[in-house]
C-alpha cells in the first residue's frame, strides 16, 4: 500500500483552543497517512506546541475531534493515548539522571502497549533495537545526567521508540542543538522514518531539516492553517515567505535630485 493510498492514522477536524479571550487554534483540519513524516510549522506564537497538547491529550479542545487509528480519542488522557500506540517527545528533555541510559529507554519498554508482557530481561533486551537505531548503543550504561543535550535528545528518541508507537510526535527535537547536533538527530530520525516502524509528526522551526525529512508539511500562522503541500511548494509559497520573514518594506521617497 503507497502513502497515497493508505488511511489516516491521525486526523484533525475542525479543532479550536480558546484560552479566555485567546483563540489559539481556529479551525484547524489535518491528515497524517500512515508512513508519512508530516511537518508542522509556523513563527513563535502560531500555536504548534497547542496542537501538540491538543493531540496528546494534555489539552481538551473547545471544539472538534481527535481521531486516532480510525478512533475518536478527543478527552482521551496522555497515559491512555500512550497506550494505544501514540508517543511524543517534548522541547525540554528530561531523562531520570541517576538512571542509565539503558534503564530510560527501559522504562518505555515497560510501560508501552506491550510492557505488562515483559518482563525486565525481555525489556533488557527489547531496548537494544531503539538504542541502536538512535546512536547510543555504546552508551546503555552511562548515568542520563551525564550525557550531552544531543545525546539526551537521542535517548529522549530512543525512550519512546521502546513504546512501540504506532505515531510519534516530536515538539522542536533541534531545539538548543549545535550544527553538528542537528545533522546527527537528522540521521536519526531518517532511521527511523526508513525503518518503517511508525509514523512521524514533527514540529521544528529549522526549515531545512523539514524539507530534508518530511513528506508533507502543515504551516500555522496565529492558530490557523497558511498552507499545506509538499515541502518545496510550502517554501516557495509568498504567504509563507511573508510569515517567516516579514512582508518587505516599500518606500515612496524619491531619489533627491543634482
């Protein structure tokens, strides 16, 4: 079955976030396809992260639906939709310190879909494929506060690889990250979409790691959709152009004559 083809694993109709007298959303619609690695961009403020929490089930929406895996799982909590196969890093990573890495990526293992199956040698050994794929196979032992914030990125990765999700949703991965940071979560994460092994949504404010990875990309501009469509339609569009970059400025001095 090609991308094209294949049924939505995530499915956003018509959702609004009111805060007060803030619309942080408004009317927001999007399909994510089974296999796909979907983008999702926009300046400060456009409301990628609220999406995010929307999704994940930290925020209830004041108006629309969440379906997940052909299920409505709008008011569903995080731990539940975890449970049913959705998995999400966050822009600040926050690993047990005075744990291993192994035991991190462990704890995912444990408490994923499959984790009550376990046990902890199964999951020992359940977390040498996330580990590997991620980069930090000869770390499992290292203590997590120990690590670079590059590496705690890889095994912020790893920890939800373990959950076996069906949709993983990273908020800002590059966030803080040096170029050289960068090119190696990109790496990572090219794994991990070629791996087959689940669906990607990502939010990143770097535009070419969006256009590297992903296959269709979602621009937000003050909580509604800009455009969507390919990756080189998206960053050639002047709407989006103008959002990023600002709309130039013109003049009507004339030049002063001789």
């Amino acid at each position: 079955m090609t991308k094209e083809s294949s049924q939505p694993i995530l499915e956003v109709d018509n959702v609004d976030m009111v805060f007060g007298g803030l619309r942080a959303l408004d009317a927001v619609n999007l399909q994510v396809r089974v296999g796909d690695c979907f983008g999702i961009i926009g300046a400060n403020g456009a409301g990628k992260t609220t999406l995010l929490n929307v999704i994940t089930g930290y925020l209830r929406p004041t108006k629309g639906k969440i379906v997940f895996d052909g299920v409505s799982v709008t008011g569903k909590t995080p731990f539940q939709l975890a449970k049913s196969g959705m998995g999400r890093t966050f822009q600040i990573t926050q690993p047990f310190v005075e744990m291993s890495v192994l035991e991190n990526v462990m704890t995912g293992a444990l408490f994923s879909i499959n984790g009550r199956k376990r046990s902890i040698a199964e999951a020992r050994a359940f977390c040498d494929e996330p580990l590997r794929l991620v980069g930090l196979a000869d770390q499992a032992e290292t203590l997590a506060g120990s690590l670079t914030l590059g590496a705690k990125k890889k095994l912020e990765l790893a920890r939800v690889l373990a959950t076996e999700p069906k949709l993983m949703l990273l908020d800002e991965v590059m966030g803080g990250l040096t170029r050289a940071e960068v090119e190696e979560i990109s790496e990572v994460l090219e794994k991990i979409r070629d791996s087959g092994k689940t669906t990607i949504v990502m939010i990143e404010h770097l535009v070419h790691v969006i256009t590297r990875l992903c296959d269709h990309v979602y621009v937000l501009n003050f909580g509604r959709e800009l455009f969507q469509g390919r990756p080189d339609d998206v960053i050639e569009h002047p709407e989006v152009i103008q959002a990023y970059l600002g709309k130039p400025q013109t003049t009507n001095a004339q030049p002063s004559g001789t």
